[in-house]
C-alpha cells in the first residue's frame, strides 16, 4: 500500500511539474504576443467581422443594444484565439527563444515598430536590425513561412466559428440576412 501511494504521490508531482512548465511556457507566449502586435490584429479583425456581419443584416435593421451583447464576449474570444495560436508558437519555438522574442517586443524601438506611433531614430533601427540579424531574428524569418500555415488555419477556423455562432444568435433572435 505504502509503494502504491509513493508511485501516486511522485506521479502526481510529475504531472504538476510538468504543468507548471507548460503553464509558463503558454504565458510567456502570451507575453509575447499581446506584445508583438497580435492581440491588436486580432482585436481589429474581431471588429471587421462584425462590420461585415451588420452588413448581412440591414433590413430588418438590428438595434444597436444587439450588437452591444453579441460583443459582450469580445474579452473572451481574444484570449480563446490567443491560447490557440500559443499551439502554433509552441510548435516552432523553444521557451527560451519565445522569452527572448518577448523581451525584444517590450523595448521602446520594439513597441515603436509595432504601434507605428512614432518615428525611429537610427537607434530603435539598430537595435531593430540587431534582434533580426541575430540567431533568434535568423529562426523568426526561417520558420515564418511554415508558422503563417498554422497561423491562417488557426485564425481562419477562429473566425468562422465566431463568424457563425454570431449570425445563429440574429437568426434565433429573428433577423434574417439579407438574400
């Protein structure tokens, strides 16, 4: 009985072990993408979608209280896509390079790249050609063609869902798209 428990008992501090592992794994994935511009991309096609949406509804008109509560997820949805896409990085990426990647995306050049706010001085380009000319820019750009793969498969199954769990709510609230 004792030998069963201490095999459980280790098993168990495996698998938490593990988790946590993977638990910081996903977060300094998330880091990093909340930081390189994705979560504002998705942020921005979250909104198109519903441009695109109330453009399939506009006889009957819908009231504007019904498009409020059908964004009312929006929060959620992000983070839903986000953890997807965290599959897709986790794929291509070591912990240790995401982290590196997240650690760029929060300097100041970084961010001035992203948010195409500000001019770069010839600084934040050097220290932008310093990131990408390095071991790590070096794999971003050799994996970008196999990683945009699963990227669009996952933002495209995303959007369809969202796509269609959206026009079910009108149809059973009793609006119909336009033919």
């Amino acid at each position: 009985m004792k030998i069963r428990l201490t095999i459980l008992l280790l098993m168990c501090s495996i698998c938490f072990t593990l988790s946590a592992q993977g638990d910081s794994f996903q977060l300094s994935i998330i880091e990093y993408l909340n930081n390189n511009g994705t979560e504002t991309q998705y942020k921005n096609a979250y909104e198109e979608m519903f441009e695109v949406l109330k453009k399939q509804f506009t006889v009957p008109e819908v009231p504007e209280s019904v498009w409020t509560e059908l964004k009312s997820d929006k929060q959620e949805s992000l983070k839903e896509i986000i953890a997807f896409l965290t599959f897709a990085y986790r794929k291509h990426f070591t912990e240790t390079e995401i982290e590196e990647m997240a650690s760029f995306y929060k300097t100041a050049a970084a961010q001035k790249l992203v948010n195409r706010a500000q001019e770069l001085s010839n600084e934040d380009n050097d220290q932008i050609m310093a990131f990408f000319n390095s071991d790590i820019g070096k794999k971003i750009e050799a994996k970008r063609p196999e990683l945009s793969v699963d990227i669009a498969e996952i933002s495209g199954h995303w959007s369809r869902e969202l796509f269609a769990e959206k026009m079910g709510v009108l149809v059973k609230k009793g609006y119909s798209p336009e033919q």
